[in-house]
C-alpha cells in the first residue's frame, strides 16, 4: 500500500497519475478496510471494555 501510494506521489508530481495505479490502490485499499471491520474491530470488541472503548474513541480527538 504504501509503495502503491509513493508511485502515485510521483505520478501526481510529473502531473498525470495512470489509472491503473489508482485502480490497484483502490482494490488494495478496499480489502484493508474490510479486513478491519470484519477481524480487527470485532477482536478490539472482545478483548476491551466497554469504558476501555469509549476511552480509545476520543485519544487524539480535538473536539472531545
């Protein structure tokens, strides 16, 4: 993910990003994300309080 997204900085930078690269990062970035809701977030839910929970919802939150 990370290299995918280097090689369409330096796409943006020389002024055209080819579409496959935004293809495949797309794809990629859709699979992390479903990853997350369906195995981290419910493992997170299961090992934390509920008050452990709330906790973490607000660190880094500048509007708490």
């Amino acid at each position: 993910m990370h290299a995918l997204a280097r090689t369409l900085r330096r796409q943006l930078a020389d002024g055209e990003a080819d579409p496959e690269t935004l293809i495949a990062l797309s794809k990629l970035l859709t699979t992390h994300v479903r990853w997350e809701e369906r195995e981290l977030l419910p493992l997170v839910e299961r090992l934390l309080s509920q008050e452990e929970l709330e906790e973490r919802a607000t660190v880094g939150r500048r509007d708490v």
